[in-house]
C-alpha cells in the first residue's frame, strides 16, 4: 500500500510507501517521477516564482556563509555532555523531550555531509536538534577526495559501530546531506546497517542519480549517473531491511536534476518521501521546516514512518500565505 503526490496545489506532501507483500505488486497511484530528460522540462517551472526567487537568493547567501565557516569544519569534533539524568539547566524544549521520551533523547544521532564538504553544512540542523533536546548529535568528515561510495559505505559502518561502542545505543538515526544520503543508504541497504540504523533521513540525495553527474567523467560521478551499476544494485530486493526513511527532495535543487531523482522509491523500503518548495541544495540542511521536521520524525516515530503527534505538520502548501506560517496538523492517514 502507497500514498503518492497528489496532482493539487500543495508543494509540502508526504508520500508514504509501505513494503509490497510476498508476490504483490506494490500499488501505485501515479508514475514515478521521470529521471531522464523529459524530467528537467517541469523543473524549470519553479524557478521563475516568487518563491523560487526568494529561494535562489537565501541560497546564495548561505553559499557564501558557508565558504566562510567551511575551514572551521575542518576541525575535529568537540566532544559534547550527551549523559543528562537531571533536569537541571535545560530548556522549555529539552526537558519536555527528556520527560516524554528519554530514550528518544538520548538516541544518538549521526550527521553525514555531502560531496566536497565537511561537517559545517550542518552547523544549523546540530544546533536545532541539541536545543529541542536530543543529546547525542555527532557530525563525522570523510576525505573530500572520496571517489567510491562502496568503499565510503564500509566506512561510514566503522563509524556507526565507534558510535555504538561510544553510546551504548544499538541503533542509531543518521542524517545525510547530498552524497552521504547515498552513502548511509548504501551501508544500510547493502552492508547490514539497517541492523544499527533506526531512522535514515536524507536530504537532497541523488537516489536515482543526477544528469550533473554526465559533467565530471571521474569514478565517482560515473556510479551517480542515473542507471549506473551503483543504482541497478540499490534496485535490488531488500525485503529483510528494517530501517524507515524519510527523503526530503527539492524543485529548486541545483545539483539533483531532474528533481525528483532525490526521491526514495524501491518497493521493499518503508519510505516517506517529502516535497520542499523554494529551498535549494546547500539550504536543505538549515530549512528551519526542514528541521522542525526532523525533530519531529526523530521524537516520535511510527511503525510506518509518519509522525503521529499533534502539532507534527507537513510542508506547507503553495498559496499566498508566507511560509514561515505555521501549517496545518499532519492527518494519521
């Protein structure tokens, strides 16, 4: 059973995919997403509206920040308390996740950057999770000269088991911007991580390839070619994988074209994917809805990947309201 995009308004929607059972097709309400390209025609359209406008601006000055930060996250890791058994000194938001769930606070969460990047990308989403009071926030660098992700799975899967080694925690939730969605979802699908993931969120991650690959004939950009070796072996059944997955994908992302190849479709996956208006690629990661979401996902989680608690929302519609407003509730259905 799926829900997919509707074909109104709204450019904020859940699509909710449950796994297909044995010998059944999973059910479909529209086509997926095309990754070739009669797919670039419908991207063009969001960027000539206002808010696609407004979008390209916060974009560009968020480039510009970034390149400014981006020696900083060269730096190794401070290390940060993550044990809080007091209520003592928290916040409004951190003590009522602490006394709502003090397992849900206390899941240690990973953060893994993009292609050429480091971990500064996520200096705005950190700080966000620790203030609504998620203890265990880690970012971690790989080698900007990564030129396989096969092998920059395998050690992302060192990593995660320092963090479990590091916590105590058996299963974590990973965040990863761009490439390192891919990476997280190559080590959970492929290399058993689902057996340590509880939660995968990614954001702007090329699932089905992107045509900016075609511009760069180097090995790494081969496997992310749309309909690479890499793709048709993530294509593969992955029927015992347990983790769920939350894909944000934008229609104003530079790097992933066309757009909807940032989506996650396989039919084996429990997988929630949600569409983001006016919020480019380097933006995705400091998107305050973008980050309330993913507090939200990583608070409380149903078994079928939808957030159930009142005030949890969905991306806001396109209409002439702001966006800053504050949406609507997310339904149970």
């Amino acid at each position: 059973m799926s829900r997919h995009d509707d074909d109104g308004p709204r450019t904020g929607t859940d699509d909710v995919a449950f796994p297909a059972a044995p010998g059944q097709a999973r059910s479909t309400t529209r086509p997926a997403p095309s990754t070739g390209l009669r797919g670039l025609g419908s991207d063009v359209r969001p960027l000539l509206t206002p808010a696609g406008v407004r979008g390209a601006v916060v974009e560009a000055l968020w480039c510009s920040a970034h390149l400014a930060i981006y020696p900083f996250g060269l730096l190794r890791e401070r290390p940060e308390p993550g044990d809080r058994y007091a209520l003592e000194g928290l916040g409004p938001r951190q003590r009522g996740l602490a006394v709502r769930d003090i397992e849900a606070a206390g899941t240690p969460i990973l953060l893994v950057h993009g292609m050429v990047d480091n971990r500064a990308i996520f200096t705005v989403l950190k700080r966000g999770l620790r203030r609504r009071g998620f203890g265990r926030v880690m970012t971690i660098n790989y080698s900007p000269v990564t030129n396989d992700i096969r092998q920059a799975a395998r050690d992302l899967a060192a990593e995660v088991e320092a963090v479990v080694a590091q916590t105590g925690y058996e299963r974590i939730h990973v965040v990863g911007h761009s490439l390192g969605g891919l990476i997280a979802r190559y080590y959970v699908q492929r290399l058993g991580g689902d057996e340590r993931v509880d939660t995968l969120v990614t954001l702007g991650s090329p699932h089905a390839g992107t045509m900016t690959a075609h511009l760069v004939p180097v090995r790494l950009c081969r496997q992310l070619r749309p309909g690479s070796d890499l793709f048709t072996e993530l294509a593969e059944p992955a029927e015992r994988c347990r983790t769920r997955f939350v894909a944000y994908w934008s229609d104003l992302d530079q790097m992933i074209l066309p757009h909807g190849n940032a989506r996650l479709d396989h039919r084996d996956l429990f997988v929630r994917n949600v569409r983001v208006h006016g919020v480019g690629h380097m933006s995705l990661p400091l998107d305050g809805q973008v980050v309330h979401e993913i507090s939200a996902v990583f608070s409380q989680l149903d078994w079928d990947g939808t957030t159930l608690s009142a005030g949890v929302t969905p991306l806001l519609e396109e209409t002439a309201v702001p966006r800053r407003r504050l949406p609507r509730p997310l339904s149970a259905s």
